[in-house]
C-alpha cells in the first residue's frame, strides 16, 4: 500500500487514505471505524493496517490525487534519528574516516516536513544544503530486536532529504541543531508498506537541485542497512509507532563540490527512490519574525 496524509480544499482537515492509481482512498469516509490520523492508524496495530488495506482495495469515496494537498505521512513522529557517514562514497567525499560504529544523532520532530513544502533558508545561514536519504518509519514499539526480525517492526519507507545547516552542523559534535531547522525535514510523499517495496536495499536513489542531477546511487551501498539500524539502536533504547530513522545519504552533497554549492533561494531539490515516488522542495527566504504564544 502507498498510504498518504492528506486533505482537500472542501475538508482541510488532515487526514490518512490509501494511494489507489490516480485517485487517494478518504479513509474518513470509507472507514470511519478506523483512526482518524496515520499515528492512530499505526498504533492499532495489524488489524487496522488489515482494515486499511481491504479500504484501499475497495477503492470507494476517491479523491483526485492532484486535488489534494500532501503532508508528511507521519507528521508528528514520536522520535526523528539520522545516521551518518553511511555511504563510503559520501565518506570519501567528505574528507572523514569511516567510523568504527554506526553514528546517529537526532533531528528535531519540528524539522518533518511536507513532501512539496517550502523549505526555509534560515535568516542565520546561508550554508544550506541537502541529502536524499531513504527514511523507515516504525509500526511496532521495539526493544533488543535481533537483526532477523527487524523487518517485522517497519511500517513502510519514503523518501527524505536531511537538509542541513553546514556551518550550524560543524560546530559542535551533535550536530542536533544544525540538523533540526524548521522544514529541514522533508519526508514522503506516500508511506510505502514493505510487501509493495520487498527488498529496500536495492532500490534506486538519486537527488537533483534545479534539474542538474547531483546524487545517484543504490541502497545496496548503505554500509548499515535498514536492519542494522534497528538491531544497534533497539539495544540502547525503545523505538516507538511512528519514529523516523533516516538511514543517509551518497555522494553529490552541494559542500562537497568544488567549488561548494549551497542552496539558494528559488532552488528547487527533488528526492527520488525506486517505489517510493518522490519529493519536491523549493527553498524561500525565513520568515525570521520573533513568534511568542
């Protein structure tokens, strides 16, 4: 299933359908006993994914795909983690060694993002820059999963792109705050369930700002997969319905280029993974006005 959270200029209210060819499933509509957001959906576990998936298949109450607006498809996540330095190619571009242990750090939830949404270029920056990333979502609360059976706790996958703050990034070791700007988390556009994906470490991921493509490699290239990152993580901690793990990205990141190329307002970054669509971001200027409610 490609599972989505939308609404529509008659109900702007958002809400969970089921992407079906053109058209989205209004799940508020066709099954009303269900949970009224993607969170809740999750939360109830097989049985509502069940009852999600004969909605879909049924194929009653269709909106038209293009007269919806798209959201994250988790837009509140529990918890937003990112690993980094997880391609060799984007090692070697960076200049690093290759760590010893996967290296994770957090993005604030506050960064998740629609998959078409303006991102910001902050009024504190103008080190912007991008990474296309495969990103997992959990559909099961998990501890000390083994390897083998990592696979049953994923809910689905989508497309990402960790936009970072480079200079904000580099100054301290955390890299948190550079990593967790308002909008540098956007995450979509459709949450695809793993029996539609199969295997996710073959597919296809490439990333293009204005057309120039500038990142092209393989999730066969992750030198911790998908697996691996729930088996290191869920030995520390729980992982939560509705965590996001951003599993990093290759080669091609604007700082790297010679000379670098930071984004700039008017830019336009599109995401793309095999069977996971893609996601489309045009940078804006912040609107850096003091907000205090």
């Amino acid at each position: 299933m490609k599972l989505v959270t939308f609404n529509t200029q008659d109900n702007p209210t958002p809400r969970p359908g089921v992407v079906l060819d053109e058209a989205i499933v209004d799940l508020q509509r066709s099954a009303a006993d269900l949970p009224a957001d993607m969170m809740g959906i999750l939360r109830a576990g097989d049985a509502a994914l069940a009852a999600t998936r004969v909605a879909g298949e049924a194929g009653a109450d269709l909106v038209d795909l293009t007269q919806a607006q798209l959201f994250a498809p988790v837009m509140r996540p529990g918890k937003v983690l990112a690993i980094g330095l997880n391609y060799a190619d984007h090692i070697g571009e960076s200049g690093m060694e290759a760590p010893k242990h996967q290296v994770w750090f957090n993005k604030q939830r506050n960064c998740i993002n629609a998959p078409y949404a303006p991102i910001n270029l902050p009024s504190v920056s103008t080190y912007l820059d991008y990474e296309a990333e495969l990103c997992l979502v959990i559909g099961k609360r998990c501890k000390h999963v083994p390897r083998e059976r990592a696979s049953e706790v994923i809910a689905g996958y989508c497309c990402g792109n960790d936009v970072s703050v480079r200079d904000w990034q580099m100054r301290v070791q955390t890299m948190q705050i550079g990593k967790s700007f308002d909008t540098h988390g956007p995450i979509g556009p459709y949450l695809v369930t793993p029996d539609e994906v199969g295997d996710p470490h073959t597919l296809g991921i490439r990333g293009w700002v204005n057309g120039e493509l500038r990142q092209e490699s393989n999730t066969e290239h992750l030198i911790y997969d998908c697996f691996d990152a729930i088996a290191h993580l869920t030995q520390a901690f729980t992982l939560d319905v509705g965590d996001v793990l951003f599993m990093g990205t290759p080669a091609g990141v604007g700082a790297a280029m010679k000379p670098p190329q930071f984004l700039v307002e008017g830019d336009v970054v599109k995401i793309e993974i095999d069977k996971l669509g893609f996601i489309e971001n045009t940078v804006v200027a912040e609107d850096a006005q003091c907000i205090v409610e």
